[in-house]
C-alpha cells in the first residue's frame, strides 16, 4: 500500500515496485487508504508524512490498532 497525496511521488513509488514484481495499491488520501486496510492484508505501508485530513503519524496509529504486525514505512519530502 502506498499513500501520498502528491500525485507524482505516488505514481512514480507505484510505478517502481510493480516494475519490481509486486502488487501495490495507491491512495492520495488516508481516509481511503484506512478503508482499504480494515478490508485487504497488505505487507508493508509507504505513507507520506504531511498529507491533508490525516497525517501520516496518525495514519500509522490508526493502521496499528487494526495489525500492528504490518510494518509501516513513513516518507516526506520536507527537511526540516
């Protein structure tokens, strides 16, 4: 699963793991990504940080209520 509400990190991330053999789902928001969890087993999460709605540290607690055997991977591209 890949969440980020920046279309072309989003794409390019998805993009890069199906050219590597895997299955990926993408979402630009984490309200759907959330759904999409409580549904589908997934093997790892790539989120952004700074998203809109919810952010990615609240992403993550939400999604480790549900599994909190599902590692989480949490990306920005902001430095500070």
């Amino acid at each position: 699963m890949i969440v980020d509400d920046t279309d072309i990190m989003r794409d390019s991330l998805k993009e890069t793991l199906i050219r590597a053999g895997y299955d990926v789902d993408a979402f630009s928001n984490a309200k759907e990504a959330l759904y999409s969890f409580k549904t589908n087993l997934y093997s790892l999460v790539i989120t952004d940080l700074k998203m809109p709605q919810m952010d990615g540290i609240e992403f993550m607690t939400e999604l480790q209520k549900i599994s909190s055997d599902t590692p989480i991977l949490i990306i920005t591209a902001y430095g500070t």
